[in-house]
C-alpha cells in the first residue's frame, strides 16, 4: 500500500474529500505552517488528528493517497471495526444532525445478492418499528448509485464474545437478567413473524448499566468451510445453531432460535458451549445426539434447569415457543427488575429520529432522493 509523507499532497487529498469547508482548511494550513515550518506528512496527519479535525481512519486514508470515499447518502464515515466481532461495520455519522450509528454494506450485485437485501431491507423496516431498547435499533435502508447499507444502533456496549472470551462465564442470576432481556427482544421479532436466525455470543451485547441487546445479522456468514473451529472460540456460530440445522436448508424456526438462545445461556453460565467440539461435524454430532453437560456444581434452581433442558430439546417440536413467557420467567429468577436499567439517549438522537420519518425505507421516493448524492 502506497503512503504519502508530503504535507503539500495530504492537504490536496483533504480538500478533495469535502470533509471540511475549503475555507476552514486553508485556516488549518495557516495554522499549521505557524507552528510546525518544515514539518513532514506523518506530523501534520497527527495534528489534524489531535485536534480532532479528522479520525485517525480518515488520516490512514488520506496517508494511503486516497481521498475517500467518506461521504454515504446523508452520512460520514469517522472509521472502519477492522478487528473483533464488529469487523466489516462503518462507524459514521448522520451529516446534518450527527448522531452516531454504524453502517453495514451489502455487497455485490448477482441475483443472490439482491435477495439478501430485499429480505434485509424488510427486516429494517419491520424491526425500525420496535423500539424496546434490548432489541439494537435499526434505522433505515439506504440505496445508492453504487452502495446498498443499512443504518443500525451504535451500541455502548461489549459483545459477548469479548466480554466473556475462551473459558470465562457469569454467576447465573446476572446470566439470567441478562438473556431474559434478550428473550424480550427475541419475543418481539417473532410477533412479528421475524426470526432471528443467528443468537450466539456474536450478536449478543452488555452495557454497563445492566442493559442487554440482541443485534441482528442480516448478512449470510462466510462459507462454513472458510470458518476456524476452535473449541476455545466463542466465535464458531456452529456451537449455537440447532441440531436440524444443515447448510443446504434456510435458517429460521421460533424453535431454532430457542435452542441457540439456550445454548448461548449456557455458554456464558459454563463457560464454554455446551457442544463444543474440535470439528464442525463433531459439533454437529454433539447437537444431534449428546444431552447437556453436567452443571450440577453452578447450584441452578429446578426452574432454570427446566428451562436448558426444554429449550434443548433434540426434537424441535418439544421445545417451548412462548419466548416472552421465558424471558419473564428468567428475569424472575434473576432477582433483578428492568426499571433498574438507566437508559441513556444520545443528545442527538431526537433530531436524527425526525430525518427518518420523511420517508420508508428503500421507497422510490427516498431512492431517487439520494442517488445523486453518491460519491
């Protein structure tokens, strides 16, 4: 990759970003060159940045001779997750009214690919109805020239699969005010006739202020063959999915997302799944015919025991449905009341909220609207 260290260049390549106002960065080189005569691309790249002009990512961008693209329909790219569960998602923020949230590209553009984002595009619409704060929110679906992204909740909070990694797992009472919240969020998608598809400590996430939320995943996982299966890694989606699971067959029952809901309880309570295994048939195996391990010396009341042992339950039609009823049931256990959750709203939201009303998601009013604002 090509890096610049010319100052004269970055200043070229910062203007043709339109990330600031021409006149505010011809006040910036004047600044600049007062204080740092002589100075090479690397300080002033760390100048913008220190004085919070621009992000780090928009520094490593520029420096890589690139002048973007950071400008999506109505938002600006601030950085990129390049590592960790989030990797592939877009910080940004809404340009007029700067609220936070995270963008989610769609690639491609093959039949296939368009399906996937049909069936996303719906679920923004239908899931940008609920606005229980257990459920991440999803904002909207935006179509351009030459992208197709969603909008979706910055989250302020840890993933699962960071907070607990390889062998480290939680009491179960904070463990069942934990995944009671997210059976909530899980009971109003399947209202909805939604099914989620994908719990597991991926799309699970801790606030600290006693907050859990569910986030969907509206994108296909990478080819399984493709996937590292480590028995230490929370990350193998095939610990959580259910045993009548096969990759020629569509995710989605109640009860699929039941059995992984389970499964991904029992992994943050055992600390490891409960099936885990050192190969995806293994694994698969384990699923299909194991019972759940011995979490005899965790002292679980009777009530929680059912629970695991329902919700695993080999043969999909035994296992309870009623989501909410669970998820009250566990909150119960858990000697824990939501009221005591103090939720925070971003002092930007409120505004943001109102740009979203103007239209429905990926209606051909909002598409003609925001094509010619593709970069």
């Amino acid at each position: 990759m090509k890096v610049t260290n010319d100052p004269n260049q970055i200043w070229n390549l910062l203007i043709d970003s339109k990330l600031l106002p021409p006149e505010k960065i011809q006040t910036l080189i004047t600044e600049f060159k007062t204080d740092n005569r002589g100075a090479d691309g690397k300080t002033l790249a760390s100048w913008l940045v220190g004085h919070k002009h621009i992000t780090q990512y928009h520094a490593q961008v520029l420096m890589a001779e690139l002048n973007g693209p950071f400008h999506y329909g109505n938002y600006t790219v601030m950085g990129q997750f390049k590592k960790g569960q989030s990797r592939g998602l877009f910080k940004a923020v809404h340009a007029a009214t700067k609220h936070p949230v995270l963008l989610e590209f769609f690639p491609g553009f093959e039949p296939v690919d368009l399906a996937t984002w049909r069936h996303a595009e719906a679920t923004v619409e239908m899931a940008s109805q609920i606005e229980i704060p257990q459920l991440m929110a999803s904002y909207e679906s935006v179509i351009l020239k030459h992208h197709r992204f969603l909008a979706v909740e910055k989250p302020a909070s840890v993933l699962m699969a960071e907070r607990l990694p390889r062998k480290a797992r939680l009491p179960w009472r904070p463990a069942c005010f934990m995944f009671g919240q997210v059976g909530l969020a899980l009971a109003e998608l399947h209202e909805r006739g939604v099914v989620h598809g994908a719990v597991s400590p991926r799309t699970v996430w801790f606030q600290k202020n006693g907050l859990t939320q569910l986030r969907l995943t509206l994108q296909p996982e990478p080819e399984f063959e493709t996937l590292a299966v480590d028995v230490r890694d929370p990350e193998c989606k095939f610990d959580y999915l259910p045993p009548e699971w096969n990759e020629d067959a569509a995710l989605g029952t109640v009860a699929g997302d039941v059995y992984s809901w389970a499964c991904t309880f029992v992994r943050a309570i055992h600390g490891r799944a409960p099936f885990a295994a050192a190969s995806i048939d293994a694994i698969r195996k384990r699923h299909q015919n194991d019972q759940v391990p011995d979490l005899t010396k965790y002292e679980l009341p009777e009530s929680l025991r059912e629970f695991i042992n329902e919700s695993l339950s080999k043969n999909s039609a035994d296992r309870p449905t009623n989501v909410r009823s669970l998820a009250d049931r566990l909150i119960a256990m858990s000697g824990e009341s939501l009221d005591s959750i103090e939720l925070e709203t971003a002092a930007t939201f409120p505004a943001y909220r109102k740009t979203l009303t103007r239209f429905k998601p990926g209606s051909q009013e909002a598409i003609e609207t925001v094509l010619d604002l593709d970069p």
